[in-house]
C-alpha cells in the first residue's frame, strides 16, 4: 500500500501527464513556422540568461563535488558560457532542420480507387528520464518540440537547479511563439516515487525514454508499463587490425577515448591485431594520462600497459582507463567485439578494405564505423542537429535518435463513397 507522500507525488505527476496530453494537442494543431520561433526564442533566453544558469550549475556541480562524484561525472554536469552557447545553438540548428511530421512516407492508390497514405505524426506524450548532463533537457524539449510532442523531463537530482533554468528557457520561447508552455515541462520533485509514477502512467505517457547509466535504464526497463526506447551503457570498441596506417590509429584511438572520457560515445577497449603489435607503442604515446589494462602480449609490446582483468572487457569506464585485448585476426577479433560489445558504436581501423566491409557487416551494434572515432556517434554529427539518446535496442529506432525516429504514422484513407463487399 502506498504511502501519504507517495499517493501525493504520483497525484502531482499525473496532473502534470494531463497537462502535457493538453499541450501535446496544442502543438499538433501548430505551425512550423511558430514551433521554429518557439526554438529560436528559447536558444535566445538561454543567452540572456547564461549567468543565471552558470550560477545555478555551479549549485549543482558543488553538490557533486561534496558527494566525491569523479571527474568525469562533474564534467557531464558542469556548464560555462561556451557550453550553454552550444545548447542554444543546437536549438537554432534542430530549428533549421526539416519538419519530421506530415511527411508522407508512402501512397498506395488501390484496384478499387481508395487512395491510401502512410503520413509521419507525433508520437503523443513523452517521459524523458536522464541522469547528470542539463544539455540533454534542451535537446529532449528541442526536439520533442519540433516533432509535435510535449516532453515531461525528470532529470537526476544532482542537475535540478540548471534543469530548472533550462526549461524555464524553454517555456519562454513557447510562450513567444504562442504555444502551450506544457509542451515542456519538469517532474517537480526529485521524490523517486516520480519516476515510478511516470514508468506505470498507462494512457497519459506514449514513451519513456532513459538516457544514463545501467542502474537508470534496468529500472525503467524493469519497472515500465508504458513502452520505452532504451539507451544502454556505451561499452564500445576501436579494432586496430593488422593493415591499419599507424598514425591514423594513434589519432584516431586518442581522441575516441580522450576527447570527452565521460561520454557513452568513448572508445573502452581497445582491440588490436597480434601483427599490429608493432603499432602499440605509438598508440600509447597518444594516450598520455590515461590508465591502459591490457593481457599478456599488449603489456609484453609496451611496459607502460598494466594488467587488464575478465571484468575489464565489459566495463563501461567513463573515464581515462582503456583496456587492451590482443587478438589473432579479423574472425577473432569480430568474436571478441560480438561477445563485449554493448551494441552502441564499434570502430575498425584499417587500409583493407575488405577488412571493413566485413566488420561493418558483421558487427551487429547501433553504429559501426571504419577509420574514424567512435566519438562522432552522436546525432549533431550525423547532421540531426541534436539527439535524444543513442538507442541500442532493434525496434522502432535505432543509433540516434533525432527528429524522424520521435515520429510514428498513420494511415488516411481517402474514398470517393467506396463500400465493402
């Protein structure tokens, strides 16, 4: 039996899923041209507000910084002036981009003169439940709002004062562009009973979307009575094979592990090639201040490599730490991804092209890329302006998920007085 406080919260969140039903009705029947005001004048106030929200994250990060979260975490939560300026500018881009809904995806004109469409429409209500990074509230409210659907965000607790602002922002573009300010809205409470709530509101939430860690997403998974797009941990590979160009690996492994280390994008485990061996040194070389475990030959090809475990294999680090697994060919090493791999992104590297072609086809993940890093899987860079998450399951979307996958379709059928016989 539920509790007072309990009953309370999951009274106030469906109150909240009532007023996002409403205000998914408001931006069905909206313009293009007032939904891509309502980002413009978002990525505006998030400008004029930028030291407003530097003050509000620095809330934030000092509550992380009390309770002795890593470095890696704390850089997914900080924002500065440039990173809110990158947010703002993502809204503008998503602004630019084509309309998803409306799109007609097929006509089919039948024997009996009945013309049938297959059209794109907005998904409805979605829940987007995440974990340190504010950003992912601005992409979650930019994009749901150029889709068509309203967007009820429950960031984590370490992130609610800048969320706060953030969404804030959001309402006021909506609110200049004469849109109902419910199309984005934030779980009041950083109460957990919220998230249950939202998992189990049948008929009021569409689609759940987690984006964080294993914890986060195995709850959702676990504990959802309403469909979900899961976004799982990014425990991704760079294959070194034997025809690789030594300096475009070492490039190439150095900034898909160190560009960002707490991203789901990042390169864990490095795969290489017993007779590209010869090519660790210089790999090493790239990796200055990042901890490597690696088996028996890797550490026999360079003395800076420490021990690598079982467990290091499957471990998602978010961090400077790179495992290294020697192995004896392209069979070998597309078994060793196939059996580790989290399905999110996997790189080969090398000059054969044959090679690639056959670890681009036979590597089962989300994105699968040949001589570049790992770190581009990412939905600005796949030219969507921003994503929502990464999807790693097979159905309804998959890798990225920007403006087309937050569709669904229906069909409209158009008659002429036909009946059936």
């Amino acid at each position: 039996m539920l509790d007072a406080a309990e009953t309370g919260v999951r009274a106030e969140v469906r109150e909240l899923c009532l007023r996002a039903r409403d205000g998914a009705r408001g931006l069905a029947k909206a313009s293009e041209e007032a939904k891509d005001l309502a980002l413009r004048e978002a990525a505006k106030a998030l400008r004029a507000r930028t030291e407003e929200l530097v003050a509000s994250n620095a809330k934030d990060v000092e509550g992380v910084k009390a309770a002795g979260k890593p470095d890696s975490f704390i850089d997914r939560l900080m924002l500065d002036a440039e990173r809110i300026d990158g947010i703002a500018a993502a809204l503008e881009q998503i602004a630019d981009l084509p309309h998803p809904v409306g799109r007609k995806l097929a006509t089919f004109e039948r024997p009996n003169g009945l013309v049938i469409d297959r059209v794109a429409v907005p998904i409805g209500v979605i829940g987007m439940i995440y974990e340190s990074r504010p950003n992912v509230g601005a992409d979650a409210g930019g994009l749901c709002l150029k889709s068509g659907n309203a967007v009820i965000l429950r960031g984590g607790s370490e992130s609610t004062h800048s969320t706060e602002i953030i969404v804030s922002c959001m309402q006021e573009g909506l609110k200049k562009a004469g849109l109902p300010i419910e199309a984005v809205q934030k779980v009041p409470t950083t109460d957990r009973a919220a998230v249950a709530a939202l998992l189990q509101a049948v008929g009021l939430v569409d689609l759940v979307i987690p984006r964080g860690g294993k914890g986060l997403v195995s709850l959702v998974r676990d504990q959802a009575r309403v469909p979900t797009l899961l976004h799982l941990d990014g425990n991704c590979h760079t294959y070194i094979h034997e025809k690789a160009d030594a300096e475009k690996a070492a490039a190439i492994v150095a900034n898909a592990k160190l560009r960002r280390t707490g991203i789901c994008g990042a390169t864990e485990s490095l795969v290489i090639d017993q007779a590209a061996l010869p090519m660790l040194p210089k790999i090493v070389d790239a990796l200055e201040g990042c901890e490597l475990r690696g088996d028996a030959e890797a550490r026999a090809a360079d003395s800076r490599i420490g021990e690598a475990t079982e467990d290091d294999w499957g471990t998602e680090y978010l961090d400077s730490v790179l495992s290294i697994k020697t192995v004896d060919g392209l069979d070998e090493a597309i078994r060793h991804v196939s059996g580790y791999s989290s399905h999110h992104t996997d790189a080969i590297v090398t000059e054969d092209q044959a090679a690639a072609e056959r670890f681009l086809t036979e590597i089962d993940s989300a994105v699968v890329m040949h001589n570049a890093s790992t770190q581009f899987s990412d939905g600005g860079e796949f030219g969507m302006g921003a994503e929502i998450g990464i999807a790693t399951g097979k159905i309804h979307a998959r890798g990225p998920v920007g403006l087309e996958q937050l569709t669904t379709f229906k069909y409209t059928v158009r008659g002429e007085g036909q009946t059936r016989t």
